[in-house]
C-alpha cells in the first residue's frame, strides 16, 4: 500500500466527566458555561488514523494523510485542533448551528468524502451525547461502501482490512475491500495526550472552512425531541437480617423472583 488518505470524522460533546443536567425547560441538555471536549469514541478514530500512518512510514510501505472533519458550530475548531495536535495533517471544518441529526451529518460526510477520495473513513461508533449509533452506517449506505463496525482490532492488508469487532456472543473477524467506513469500540486503543509543542504546532496546520450550504445538503432534522427528563433520584439500599428476609423483599418487594 502506498499512498492512503484516511478521513476521520469528529464531534464536540460535552465532557464525559461532566455531570449532566437537563435545562430548564426540559428540552435538551444545558450545554451552556458547560466543559466540552472530543467524543472519546473519535479520539479513539484519531489514534488509530495516526497508528496506522505511523506504521505505514515506519515499514516503510507507504505514507497516509490523516484529515479529520467535524460539522457544527465554530467552536469545533476547537475538537479539530485538538486532533491536528494528535497528529492528525489537516482538518475540515463544516460550519452550521442548526441541529445536526444523524442522517444530516452522515449526508454532510458523504460530500466531503466525494471531495477527498478517501480510502477509509473512520467514526466512532457512537457520540456520548445522543448514543445514536446510526452516522457511521448510513455513511456507508449513502457511499455504497462496505462496513466494518464496532471495531477492536484492524490490520490492513493490500487494499483492504482486516477488523475483529465485537458483537454480543464474542468477536467476530471480517475483511473488507478499501474503501470502506470503520466504527470504533473502546477496546481499540488508548489515545494519546498531545505534547505542548505538539500543540504549538497544530495552530499552524491547515484547517479548510466550509458552510453546510456550501455543501448542498438538506440538514433538516427528521426527528422532533419531545421532552427530556433526569431519572428518578435512587432510593436507598435496606438492611436483611437473614436469606428467607432477601428472598422475601425480592419476591414481594422488588419482585424480580
């Protein structure tokens, strides 16, 4: 393999160590004076792009161009930055502050790659604030392309790859042809922190700009969220004083028996 370009999608989410709460008037999550950061599943994405563009010059098989794109507002230069300083070459940037569903972002990536002619792009399988698990394979129903998901393990071969996922009974192995859409799971790898000259330096990378209706694509969201709500606060655990008391709570209390 000698020269690959893989595109690595991203998203700004708010921070997995952040305690979420929903706004007041029970219509979304309060996003505002809120710390955000890269979805910790496209982290994942970045360090297996870079990984592989790693190996690929230390083999000396070949060299890789990592792009990475995130759509939404302007403050996802921030998540591109972040990435570039990683170690990914250059970003794109798809500029809208209207919802971004989905389909809308998967149609939104679709452009994109017609314009960069990946060889591969890589998702994380799913955004911690929507859990939607759905853009990485419409993606691949809109391009056509075959899919690799939930992915643990990749080893690329000649124009193709080689992915152990994990699915609900163990893992499963499966090659596919490149191009092709690869879902990252946990288990892939563990991303690395970027250095501070690292990130001096990822200022100064490229980083393209384009408006959602640059791109022709109709982002209209399909879906109307009704209302969110917290769950309900956890009551506290009891005290038995013996096994016959247990099996009683369980099967008259709780009834789960």
């Amino acid at each position: 393999m000698s020269n690959l370009r893989i595109l690595v999608a991203t998203k700004r989410v708010v921070d997995y160590a952040v305690k979420i709460r929903v706004n007041a008037a029970g219509s979304a999550v309060e996003t505002a004076n809120v710390k955000h950061s890269m979805n910790p599943f496209d982290e994942i994405g970045t360090e297996q792009a870079i990984q592989i563009k790693e190996a690929l010059a230390k083999s000396k098989a070949g060299t890789a161009e990592v792009v990475v794109v995130s759509c939404g507002p302007s403050k996802s230069q921030e998540t591109l930055r972040t990435a570039l300083a990683m170690g990914a070459d250059r970003a794109i940037h798809v500029d809208s502050d209207e919802e971004l569903q989905p389909l809308a972002v998967a149609k939104l990536l679709k452009a994109v790659v017609e314009k960069e002619k990946p060889d591969m792009v890589i998702l994380g399988k799913q955004a911690i604030d929507d859990d939607s698990n759905q853009t990485g394979q419409m993606l691949a129903g809109l391009l056509n392309w075959p899919q690799a998901t939930f992915a643990s393990k990749v080893e690329l071969g000649d124009k193709s790859m080689t992915v152990t996922r994990e699915v609900d009974g163990g893992v499963e192995t499966v090659k596919t042809p490149l191009p092709a859409i690869l879902t990252t799971d946990l288990r892939l790898n563990v991303p690395r922190y970027a250095s501070l000259p690292n990130i001096m330096k990822a200022k100064k990378k490229p980083l393209a700009k384009f408006a959602a209706a640059d791109l022709g694509v109709d982002i209209k969201p399909r879906l109307q969220t009704l209302k969110i709500a917290e769950p309900p606060k956890r009551q506290g655990g009891k005290l038995v004083e013996s096994v016959d008391d247990l099996v009683d709570k369980l099967k008259n209390e709780a009834k789960v028996l």
